[in-house]
C-alpha cells in the first residue's frame, strides 16, 4: 500500500466525529516530499466543521509550503471517498489541474487529477 494512504489512514484515529462517525483522513505531499495530515472536526451546527483535506492543507500552508504533488484521502469505511466540493476548492487554490488525488478503497486506490474532480474552477485568472 502507497505510504501516503497509509499515512491518511493513520491519522483518521485522531478525528472528531460525534455526530456522523464518519472519520476521515488527509496527506497532503509537498513536492520536495515532505508529508502533512490532517482528519475531520466535526462541530454540532455542522457548519463550523472542518474537513480532513482543509486540516491539512492549513498544516502545510502554515510551515511555508505551497507547492503539492500529491493528496491521498481515506474513510474508515474504505469506500473510494473523494474531497467535497469546498475541499477541492480549496486544493485548486495552491494546486494545479494535475494534481494527483489518490482515494482509498480498501485494496485498491482510485487516482484522479484535480481538474478531472473539479472543472472550470474558479480562480485568480476567472476573477480578473
């Protein structure tokens, strides 16, 4: 198994899920490598959640980072998921279309490019 769905594994243990029990977990890889994680935080109105892949992202923006290769994301039910809309928002902010996002399934990883999750994206050239 790819040490960064390992890693996004490993730091689903770490969530805050009262409310769904749904955990999920984030690994974010920089492009000199170096590896961030990150896990959901639930907050009773929802609203003031936080996601795994957000979490992660705060992480490396926060230590200097803003060049990523790559991101795995992992439930603890291995079903394939994928970054909601808001997350893939906020990826397409520091990461290009290629970005490769790597989803667990259990035995089996699904790769996809960023663009291909989230087209025609808004960004700082769509708001110019």
């Amino acid at each position: 198994m790819d040490d960064l769905i390992e890693a996004a594994r490993d730091v689903q243990e770490r969530a805050h899920v009262p409310y769904s029990e749904y955990r999920v977990g984030a690994a974010l890889e920089t492009a000199d490598g170096e590896v961030f994680v990150g896990c959901n935080l639930e907050n009773a109105n929802y609203s003031n959640s936080l996601h795994a892949e957000e979490v992660a992202v705060a992480e490396a923006v926060k230590e200097g980072h803003r060049d990523f290769a790559r991101i795995a994301v992992s439930s603890d039910r291995r079903d394939g998921v994928t970054p909601c809309g808001m997350c893939r928002q906020t990826l397409t902010e520091f990461c290009d279309d290629d970005l490769a996002v790597l989803c667990d399934e259990g035995d089996e990883v699904t790769e996809y490019a960023l663009g291909e999750l989230l087209p025609n994206t808004i960004s700082q050239d769509t708001l110019e």
